[in-house]
C-alpha cells in the first residue's frame, strides 16, 4: 500500500490515545507505515485539527529522548487530521468522503477504518462508509477494523457481524483481539508445533490440567460505565482466554494460513464444556480496602451493581485428545499481581514406579509482564537418592531484549495494513464462544445471590481455591 487514509473513530477516546496513537507513531519511528498516509482523527467534539495535534503530542511527548524524536514526532503530528461529524448523519460521511478526496487523489490508495467506537455504532458507521461511497464491498484496500467486545451475547454479536457482512466482504473484515498480538500467544504455536518433545506429550495421556490466570493489579478505573455493562466474563473470557485456551487445544492446523489455522481454533471452541455451571463458575466482585473504592463505589457503577469483576471457571474440551483434562481460568480486577500466564501441568505417570513426592512436572508460559517460560522437571537429589528435587529450565525472553516486545496494537495495525489476517479472528470463532459464554449470562437477580465478594489485592474469593479438586492448587493463591 503506497497511500493509505486512516479513519479513527471514537478518535478522542481512551483507547485512541492509550493504545492507537503510540503503535501509529511507533510503527511510523520505525518505517512501517506506507510512505503516505493520513490520519483521520473523528469525533464527535467540535475542536481544531490543531488541538488534536496538541493532545496526541501531549501523550506521545512523554517518551521523547532526543532532538531527532522530537523532529519524527512532528513529522507525524502534520499527517494528523481532525474531523467533526456526527456518526449518524449521512451528510456528515459525504462532507468525509470529500475530505479524503482531497487529501488523497489516487483511486488505488488504501482505507482503513478503525472503530475505536461501542459496538452500537459499528452498524451504521459501517453502512455510512459504504453508502457514501468511502469505502466499497469487495475492494481489498478497504478495510475495517473492530475490536470487542463484539456485542453482548451471541444474539447481538450475530446482529452486528450480520450487517457488517451486508456491506463488506468477509475478507475486509478484522476483528481484533488484542491478546492475539502479544509476543508470547503468538510463541504459543511456535513452542507446540515445533518442538516434538512438547507436542508429542501435548494430550490427555500426559497432562493432568491445565491454569491459565489473566489477573489485573488495577481496577476499573475510569471505565466503569462500559464495563458495568460488560463484567469480567463478556470483557475477557468471552475473547482473549478462550483465544488461549483455543490455541493451546487446536490441533496443528494445515498450514498457518488464517482459514486452517480458524478452523483447527472453530472445532475446539464448538468443543468447550462446562460440566456444571452452579459448581464450576465463580464469579466475585472486589470490596474496599478502606483506602480504594469497592467496585460499587466507582464512578459510572451502579450502586447495587451485580456485574462480576472476577471470574474463575473449571472447564473441559469434549473430543478424544483432551478426555478428562481440567481447564482453570481465572481473571480478574484488582487482585495481588498483573500477570498473564498458562501453566501446564503433567501427570506422574510411571505406573509401576512410585517415587515418593515427585512433584508434577509443570511447562509455565509467562505472557506478561514477563515474557518466557519455564519447565519443572524432577531429578535425584545429589546426596540422598531416594529423594527427588524439583529442578528448573526457564528462558526469560525479556531478559534478552534491549526494547520491550512490540506492543500487541502495534503488531496487528501492521498487519492490517499487510492484509494479513492470520491474527484476527474469523466470525465462526467469535460465534462458538459466544454460544459457549451465553449460558453464563445470568440474569441480574440470579448473579446476586452467587456473587462472592472479594478484597482489593487478594487472590479473589476463596470459593475460586475451592474449585481446585484433587489436591491441585491455583499456582498462585492465598
Ligand atoms: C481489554 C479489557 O480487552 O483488556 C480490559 O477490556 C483489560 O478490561 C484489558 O484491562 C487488559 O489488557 P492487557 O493487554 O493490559 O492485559
């Protein structure tokens, strides 16, 4: 793509400026945007294309470190454009459609739209683009980009793709999952597929159970409008741990191209189960601790709320290769560490030879903060041989980089402007975990009375320990 026009939508929101803005500059810092490109800044404020500079400058600023930064940055602040429309107004997308006419006269230039907008405007700012002609059904350079949550059950998710799919081909569409972009789940292919020795164990034979905690050390901050709406299960199991769980689980797709690699991910997300929904999820919400707010007292939460902002689940795969494997997710706001990690954990099956104490082995995929992994594994203790100790191969990949991982966004922009789709999600995988989270979705009333209360900086209720069976334990715990 030689000329690209970037359309942001909800452009003065949190996202635009957490997320978007900085991957757009780092991708800019390091060569990786097209040679032109506009940035199209839309809201719905009426303010100056210069104030808008001023306020991304004012973010990106921050990371500044030297003269020639300072320069690249505004190199990048003059491709900024600010646009003042109403999303529901067709006149308002033709005045656009102008707009990009002028600023790009080439017919091949490529078009992106990022909604950074809640998914009730993804319908018509979609149907808007079409109708004014921005964007056209079935030209590939034109591409839109929507990030979850995808609706609110399979219901309004299928309302949504529905309509989307009326105006554009399925191949302009891209549905983002952020966690797809992050180094380590990307790795997650890479360390089963090609080491044989990991992937030869890789099934209910050799695993006993498998943990995957996503925990956040922050509460809900000034989002508590939207995810009162939202609650922990719709806001991350619904996307990024069963994205996880469904790369850790598929079988090696046929090549990695994005429709094997979505089918092998569709078979295993038809396949999830939760034996018993009143035993097997639980659901919290975090209290004060005297200096913090409790959940009900941030701003845009309703008082009485119900919504979880802590989930743990006990889950299975039903096909042959995962027979009896448990799968315990957890995630959750304000607890005692950010961090986001899989750890596998292997039977001790030497049927005939018992060794006292062996503890399992356990291969750990750190995703963030730290990204590596680690595997335990048991030898004889040097001066007593009927002992065995617990020994350690772990790789540390953040030890070896000098910059961090590229951020997630930064990694799926570029490969929205590739066209390459391999780390988006296709509809049917978005639609078999909305059929797998709807029987979650419990009515208000219903929530209330299994809704565990939680301390801001614990571990999350204690009932989430007690769906730990078998002598097995949350790797992190209180
Ligand atoms: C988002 C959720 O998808 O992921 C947020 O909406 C959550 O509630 C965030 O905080 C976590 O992402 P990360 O990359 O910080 O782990």
């Amino acid at each position: 793509m030689h000329h690209a026009l970037i359309y942001i939508f909800g452009g003065t929101g949190d996202l635009s400026f957490k997320k978007l803005y900085p991957a757009f500059y780092a991708l800019f810092r390091k060569g990786d945007l097209p040679e032109q490109f506009n940035l199209i800044v839309l809201g719905r404020r009426t303010i100056e294309t210069e104030d808008i500079r001023n306020q991304i400058d004012e973010r990106l600023s921050r990371e500044l470190i030297n003269e020639e930064d300072r320069e690249r940055l505004n190199a990048f602040l003059k491709r900024i454009e600010y646009f003042s429309m109403n999303f529901e107004s067709q006149e308002a997308y033709e005045s656009l459609n102008q707009l990009s006419c002028e600023l790009c006269k080439e017919e091949q230039a490529g078009k992106i739209a990022y909604l950074a907008t809640a998914p009730e405007y993804f319908e018509q700012i979609a149907r808007h683009l079409t109708c004014s002609g921005i964007l056209q059904k079935n030209n590939e350079n034109h591409r839109i980009v929507i990030e979850k949550p995808f609706g609110k059950n399979l219901e309004s998710a299928s309302q949504i793709d529905h309509s989307l799919q009326a105006c554009l081909a399925a191949n302009q569409i891209y549905r983002m999952d952020h966690y797809l972009g992050k180094s380590m789940i990307q790795n997650l292919m890479i360390l089963r597929f090609s080491n044989a020795i990991f992937e030869a164990a890789w099934s209910c034979r050799f695993i006993d159970h498998v943990q995957i905690t996503v925990s956040e050390d922050i509460g809900v901050g000034d989002r508590g409008g939207y995810y009162d709406h939202s609650g922990a299960i719709r806001d991350m199991i619904q996307s990024h741990l069963l994205q996880i769980v469904a790369l850790i689980t598929m079988n090696q797709p046929k090549t990695l191209h994005y429709d094997d690699l979505a089918d092998e991910k569709v078979k295993v997300l038809k396949a999830m189960k939760v034996h018993n929904i009143e035993t097997d999820l639980i659901m919290g919400q975090y209290g004060s601790n005297g200096v913090q707010p409790a959940y009900r007292e941030e701003k845009g939460v309703d008082p009485q709320s119900c919504t979880e902002t802590f989930v743990a689940l006990k889950m299975q795969i039903e096909n042959e290769r995962w027979k009896g494997v448990d799968f315990f997710l957890r995630t959750g706001k304000h607890l005692k560490r950010r961090v986001a990690e899989v750890t596998i954990f292997y039977k001790n099956n030497l049927p005939n030879i018992k060794y006292k104490n062996a503890p399992q082995n356990r291969l750990t995929i750190r995703i963030q903060p730290d990204e590596g992994t680690t595997f335990h594994f048991n030898l004889m203790e040097p001066s007593n041989e009927q002992n065995i100790i617990e020994r350690e191969m772990d790789f540390c990949q953040s030890c070896l980089l000098i910059e961090d991982s590229p951020e997630a966004y930064e990694k799926l922009i570029y490969d929205v402007l590739q066209a390459d789709r391999t780390l988006y999600t296709r509809w049917d995988e978005v639609e078999a975990s909305w059929r797998f989270i709807d029987q979650m979705l419990m009515p208000c009333k219903e929530r209330q009375l299994v809704l565990h209360p939680y301390e801001i900086g614990s571990w999350g209720p204690k009932a989430a320990s007690e769906l730990m069976d078998s002598g097995r334990a949350w790797v992190e715990g209180d």
